[in-house]
C-alpha cells in the first residue's frame, strides 16, 4: 500500500498558501490528461528535466514530439516485475517476491530502446502483459535517469501502465514545442496535497432501500479530479443513540461489484451489506465512497487484472504483473472527508487492518473493527482466500 501517513516529500512546501497548493494539484491533473491523450510533458527537478509519454497512449505523432524535445536517446521506464517479465530474466529489483508497499515494489527500471521499438505498437506491447507480444528486438537494461520514480508515480495518478517513454529535455522544449510543464515536487506531494484540499461541493437526503434517512455529501480536490462520496446513515432503531460513535466504512469504488454484481469480488455485497447494518445500528453510520478503484488502478486496468487471474494470478500477482503494487490506494482523503463532516471518532466496518491502522496514522481514533464478511458465492472463493492469505484481511 502506498505511504498514507508520511511527512510531505522534500521539496514541498507545507507553508504553501491555497492558490500555490490548488496550481500544484492542477499542474498534476493536468500533466496525467496529458499523458492520457499521447501528449509528452515535461517533469523537472532538481536533477533536471525529462521529456514524459505514457508508452500505453503515445501516437506517432507524440514519438516525433518526444524526439524534437529531447537531447539524447529514449529510455522505457518499467516497474520491476513488468522489467522482468519483459527481459524473460530476474532484475535485481525484482528479485523474489516483494513486500506489499516496499521500495522494492516501488522501484523502476530503465530499459534502452532500439530504433525498431520506438513504434507505438511495440511500445503498447512492452507496456502491457495482457497484449500481444511480437517484438522485433529485445531492450537491454540501462541506467534509470532522474526524476524516473515521480514519472512513474504520474502515469499511476493517470491510472494509465506504468510504463513510460522518457529522455532528457532540451532546454527550449517548453518553449518551442508548446509541451505542458509539471514539477516533480508536485507529483510526489500529490497524495497528502489532494485530500488536503478537499471541499464539500454538493449534498442532498437520498432515502436508499435499506436506509430510508440518508444523505449524500459529494467532496471535490482542488485538482478538480472524481469525487469522493460521504453516505451518512440516519439509525432506524427504536432506540437511536444521539452522540455515539458510529459505524463507518471506507469502500473503494467497484463498478463491476458494486453496479453489475460481478461474482469475482465481495464488494458489491459488502457495499449494501454495510448501509443495511449502519441503518440498523443504534449510532448510524458513515460510508466513504471512494473513488479507488481496484485498490487504487483504476476500473480499465483492474480489467487487465482479471485477465491475468483467468491466465493463473491471484489478485495481488495480476496487479504487480501490471506493474502497480499490491495495493495503490490512500486512506488520507477518508481521514479528511471524515474530519470534515465532524466525525473524530469511528468503529470501523472492515476485515482490512491497512485500514484500521490507515485511519489511526491520519488522525483519526479508531475506537474498534466491526467484522464485515461474507461467504463465497463459488466463483470469488479464490479471491477471498488471496485477502486473507496475502493481504492479511482477517475472515476468520
């Protein structure tokens, strides 16, 4: 799991005012739409500055861009599990099998790019392991340049494949080329700095089958990203408990679960099961709706994942295949959602124990776990038994 009670990275600046920090949040938004669309950006620091294309969606066009900003030969930047895969040969990063949320699983990797793979076909099919391998040429390890572990962690807040295309900038890109410019010190302080400035943009009573008194409060980033839902459960107890703690979860987004009723997770269940429980709970509750989707991937590349489980991973293996970690997600921004509708104080509704000590790292007091399991429908048996095998959820 990504850090979520670290200081803010070196080289940000916690004294920053809301106009600095709302243009830091933008510039990274808008350097992952970038990303999203083909278009190189740029990625400066102190060790100076990278020309950036996602290997997944540049074009062509956005090689030749990449090309005239650059001042010497591209390099492919990998997560070490994906480098490994791709030179078929264990890379010293990549070496056994790495814990969740370790620098080993963080790392990167650079690979030297032979004219015949700068092409966006053999790019995609280096970028992604559900695609079809047919590579004219093997890449060859090379050193990992700088600024390569802040261009990685862009293409995940795009929610793209980590897999970058990247070289060193000449020092009239920005200008001659019209090429978007983001700071590195943004990037990496994006995942305290987004949560930190969220704001309450919309709410409205929306009675709900199991919970007739609810309401929803929609919370925006100053990036002006998705945003993340508070449900707040009103009890329907004969006896109600003003003034309790309530019961609250923190559910990570499942379209697939939580809309379609996919059998491969239990999220769709944990999701109604969790509003029927706070209804009938003397306290109420709260449900975090975030919008993380596949711990954090992102709903396209959790797809990939399931291919990858229907070809023998588990969950944990199909997103480290991808190149992401074991889980991706950060429990800031439930910590401020919660702070800000004035809820210090929580039992939490989980099996998960990243979250309970998630939530207690960010301030809030946790004052107990409320189990919340369900059996096995027969098709995510597998998934289960990974929760609580690798992940250490507690479903027994």
């Amino acid at each position: 799991m990504a850090p979520i009670a670290s200081q803010r990275p070196q080289g940000a600046n916690d004294a920053a005012s809301p106009d600095a920090l709302a243009s830091g949040l933008r510039a990274v938004h808008r350097a992952a739409s970038e990303l999203r669309r083909g278009t190189p950006i740029l990625l400066g620091g102190p060790d100076g500055t990278l020309v950036v294309a996602a290997a997944e969606t540049v074009s062509a066009r956005g090689l030749r861009e990449l090309a005239a900003a650059a001042r010497g030969p591209a390099v492919l930047l990998l997560a070490p599990v994906r480098a490994a895969a791709v030179l078929q040969r264990p890379v010293p990063q990549a070496l056994g099998a790495p814990a969740v949320g370790s620098a080993a699983e963080m790392g990167v990797v650079a690979l030297r790019l032979p004219p015949s793979l700068l092409d966006p076909a053999a790019l995609r099919s280096l970028a992604d392991p559900t695609a079809e391998r047919l590579l004219p040429e093997q890449p060859e390890r090379t050193a990992t340049p700088p600024q390569a572990l802040p261009a990685i962690a862009l293409a995940k807040l795009a929610r793209l494949l980590p897999a970058l295309v990247v070289a060193p900038a000449a020092e009239s890109a920005a200008s001659r080329l019209d090429l978007f410019a983001v700071r590195a010190a943004d990037v990496v302080a994006y995942p305290i700095d987004a949560p930190a400035s969220l704001t309450r943009v919309a709410e409205a009573r929306v009675p709900l089958e199991d919970a007739p008194e609810a309401r929803i409060i929609a919370f925006r980033a100053a990036d002006g990203g998705i945003e993340h839902l508070a449900i707040l459960v009103d009890s329907t107890a004969p006896t109600p408990t003003p003034g309790a703690v309530p019961l609250v979860r923190v559910h990570s987004e499942c379209f697939t679960g939580d809309l379609l009723g996919s059998l491969r997770c239990d999220c769709g269940p944990q999701l109604r099961g969790a509003i029927k429980r706070m209804a009938a709970d003397p306290a109420g509750g709260v449900l975090l709706y975030l919008a993380q989707e596949g711990r954090g991937i992102g709903l396209v590349n959790k797809l990939r994942a399931y291919t990858l489980q229907d070809q023998g991973l588990d969950t944990l293996d199909a997103n480290r295949a991808l190149g992401y970690g074991a889980d991706e997600r950060n429990f800031w921004v439930a910590a401020e959602m919660l702070r800000a509708i004035a809820v210090p104080r929580v039992r939490l509704l989980t099996n998960n124990p990243d979250k309970l000590a998630g939530l207690a790292a960010c301030g809030i007091e946790v004052e107990g776990r409320e189990a919340h399991q369900f059996e096995g429908n027969g098709v995510n048996d597998g998934y289960l038994e990974t929760k609580a095998r690798r992940f250490g959820h507690l479903l027994t």
